[in-house]
C-alpha cells in the first residue's frame, strides 16, 4: 500500500527543503553535541521533533542502532529519556560513549586542559616547534626540530597528505601528554577533542559533504584549539550536570547482529539514520582521527571494521557477503538490481566498482532487512520507529527509492508503516532530479 506522504520541513513556514540549514546545530544545542560532530549528521531538533511526534519523555527508552557521532542518545538523555545505542565504526562509538558522559566535574575538565597545554607547549618549546606562532619561532631560530610521525602501517591507512608533518608532530606530542593521565576522569574527553581538533584544525581535510584533501598548510595551531575546546566542553558539563545519571550507553556493534544485546521488549522507540546506498564510506570520514588515536593501526583492521557495516558503498563488498539472502524474494528490490545491471551493460560500463552496483543493492536493503528482523525482540508492543534515509541515483542514474523500498521491507517483517515524511530533498547532479531525504515512520504492532 503507498505510504501517505507527510511534508514536515521542519515545520519552519516559508523555509526551503532545500535549505542547509536545516542540518545545522543550533546555537542553543551545542553542548554535547558540538564536541564532534558527522557533518551531516541530522539536528537535534529533528529529534526532539519526533521524540514529541511518538509522545516519548523521561521514563521511556530510545534505541539508535546506528548512532553515528551520537545525535540521538545526546539529545534523549538532554531530555532526560533513557537511551541506548550502537555503532560499528570504533571512532564514532567511542565519541558518541563520551558524548553522554557527563558526570565529570568543570573543574576536573579544566585543570586537565590547563595541565596537559602547559606540558605539551613547554615539549614543543624545548624543541623550538611554535604551536601558534610561526615568526617567533622563525626568530629563535635553532636546529631543524625532529618531528614525530606515525608507524609506517597506520600512515599508510591515512588519505595522502590529509595532515602535514608539523600539526601532526603536534598532535602527538598532544596526545602523549592526554595519554599520560589516562587514569584521570577528563582523559577520554581530552581524547575526543583531540579528534575535532585534528579533523577541525590540524588538518588538511575539507568536507563537501564526503571528505576530501585540501591544498596542505604548512602549519596549524594544536594545542591552544584544543585546550580552547575543553573548556568549552567543561561549561558544557558544568550546565548538563543536572542529567548526569539518566542512563544513556553505547555500544560498539553491527546493529544486524547485535539486537540481541539489549533487555528483550525494552525500547519504547527507535530514532535513527542508518546509512544508505550512497557510495559514502564512513571509514574514509574519521580516517585520520582513527588512526592517530590508535581506533585503525593496520589494514586488517580497516577490513575487519568496514566488515562490520551495512554494505552502501562499492569499497566495502567482499566475496564471502551474503546479506542479500535477506531480500532475495522482494521482488523490488531484486528488480532494481537487475535494472542496474542491464544499463551497466548497455553502457558498456567494466570497471570493478561498476560491476558491483547491482551487488550494493542487494546487499544493502537485506543488510538492513537482517537488523529490522533482529530488532523485533528488543521493542516493547507499540514501539514506534523513525528511519531517517535518502533517495539515491549514483549508481548509474538508476533511481533508488530508498524510504519506500525500506518501508516495503519493515511490513514484510510485520512493521505497520505509519507514513513516510519528506526532511528535505537535495538535487541530484547527474539527473537534475530532486532527492528526497525521508523519515520512514513505523510501528511495532507487538
Ligand atoms: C548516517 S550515519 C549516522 C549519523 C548519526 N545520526 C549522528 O548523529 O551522527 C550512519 C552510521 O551508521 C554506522 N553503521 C553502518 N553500518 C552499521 C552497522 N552494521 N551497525 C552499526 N552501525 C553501523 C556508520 O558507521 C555511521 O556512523
């Protein structure tokens, strides 16, 4: 049955779909949120909106199983809702777990800036490496200084020149200092912002919205961004004290196997944004802070990890993969996948990437038609679910509806799709079409 299609916009008269603000973090969200951050994250107040939409407040628990950098858990435990999540990328899992850990103090926060910044500039001053002032150091001219670098194998896993030798001698030097104390309460907060600051900062990396490397700068301040950012994150702790102890965790899981972690008919709903067909690769976005916080140290790793993600993008489809056992009779889906197919052919298209389009496809909606089937034990009668997705067309300008074919799949593992509401929509470049970004609204009947 077609899906009454809702047009929310977020509810701003007058406001574009089109419009980018619409993804940004507003000024009065950013505590917690703002500490790091997937560019295209949706917004909080997106949240909030569904949150209230599902009639969800305090004494109820959210699932997102697709956590990402934590927009969801943030925000419910703002609102003094519990909530529970999962992420298989080790850097996102790892900043969305310190994202809702507010129960160190301010001041524990501070000190540890002001210790660590002091430590750190007076190492690089004894090696006559300036963080923020290039002339001076120019004057004072000794010796060349030796920089620090990473192995041979983690550098190898780094977009080319995706960060210059002197910020990332920084950095470490930085991050020696944080690791030094990690006994201490700020230790994975000190982390963390070491990670925006490296991505925000130290970098050579711009996104636009997928990551790509910039014309290199030959230096970049470190350590006074950062120490900078902590207190912004102890003021942030300071003012979400309040919410301290509503329980929030995440977990560091693949959402199609992991469902069975969480207390059988636990979760009141689930919010999230898992990723789509959209040939993004989510290991080549947090690549750099990966490797220099030791979350990626070898290729095997990098295989292991991008194993543990739903397949939507053409790197990361392996021979062994079999997700698409999951949606072999939809008969949508397969037939979409043979359209791919049958224009890569006409086309005379042969690259490795090309012929795998067909496989993506598949791969992905029964990778995601696996975790809605294991998700079933974990929802109480009633649940209510937003899966927020876009329409995509790169591959081959084959128009994949992603919303509905997702929607399709939910009822055929006894979802009731509620509706299905435009976000926003964006144009697609190749095909002029417009894209539509959607939350797919369901209903666990019990
Ligand atoms: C669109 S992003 C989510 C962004 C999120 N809403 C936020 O606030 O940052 C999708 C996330 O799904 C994660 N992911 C992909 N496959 C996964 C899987 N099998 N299990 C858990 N997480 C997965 C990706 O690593 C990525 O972080």
């Amino acid at each position: 049955m077609a899906a009454p299609l809702i047009e929310m916009a977020h509810k701003k008269p007058g406001r574009r779909k089109s419009d980018p603000a619409l993804n940004r973090l507003a000024p009065e969200d950013q505590a917690a949120h703002a500490w790091y951050r997937f560019n295209l994250s949706f917004p909080p107040h997106l949240v909030r909106d569904y949150l209230a939409d599902f009639g969800i407040a305090p004494g109820k628990r959210v699932l997102d199983p697709f956590c990402g950098t934590g927009t969801t858990v943030v925000e419910c435990k703002k609102l003094g809702i519990e909530a529970e999540g999962t992420e298989a990328n080790p850097m996102a899992a790892f900043a969305s777990g310190v994202k809702v850990d507010w129960s160190v103090s301010h001041r524990a926060v501070v000190e540890f800036a002001e210790e660590v910044a002091a430590a750190a500039l007076q190492r690089l001053d004894r090696e006559g490496v300036a963080d923020s002032d290039p002339l001076h150091e120019m004057r004072g001219r000794r010796a060349a200084p030796i920089l620090l670098g990473l192995p041979h194998e983690c550098h190898a896993l780094l977009l080319e020149n995706s960060i210059s030798p002197r910020p990332l001698h920084k950095a470490l030097v930085l991050l020696e200092e944080i690791d030094r104390r990690s006994a201490r309460r700020a230790h994975p907060h000190a982390r963390l912002a070491l990670a925006r600051v490296l991505v925000n900062d130290a970098s050579n990396l711009h996104f636009g919205p997928e990551v790509g490397v910039g014309p290199p700068k030959a230096d970049a301040p470190v350590v006074e961004p950062w120490r900078l950012l902590m207190r912004e994150i102890g003021s942030h702790v300071a003012i979400l004290k309040d919410r301290a102890d509503v329980h929030a965790r995440v977990r560091l899981a693949d959402a199609r196997s992991a469902m069975k972690l969480l207390e059988p008919g636990s979760i009141d709903a689930v919010f999230t944004s898992p990723p789509y067909p959209n040939e993004k690769d989510y290991t080549r976005t947090t690549r750099l802070e990966s490797v220099v916080l030791g979350f990626l140290r070898d290729m095997k790793e990098l295989r292991s990890f991008k194993q543990g993600l739903v397949r939507s993008n053409t790197r990361t489809v392996y021979k062994a993969d079999d997700d698409d056992q999951f949606v072999a009779g939809n008969r949508k889906v397969q037939a979409l996948a043979e359209e791919t197919e049958r224009r890569r052919i006409e086309m005379g298209k042969t690259s490795g990437f090309e012929r795998v389009y067909h496989r993506v496809t598949r791969l992905y909606f029964g990778g995601m038609a696996r975790h809605l089937a294991e998700l079933r034990p974990a929802l109480k009668p009633g649940a209510m679910l937003g899966y927020v997705v876009g329409d995509q067309a790169s591959y081959l300008r084959v128009m994949i509806r992603t919303g509905e074919l997702l929607a399709e799949i939910a009822q055929g593992l006894g979802y009731d799709l509620v509706r299905i509401d435009l976000f926003r929509t964006r144009l697609a470049t190749a095909t002029r079409e417009q894209l539509r970004e959607e939350t797919v609204v369901l209903r666990w009947p019990g």
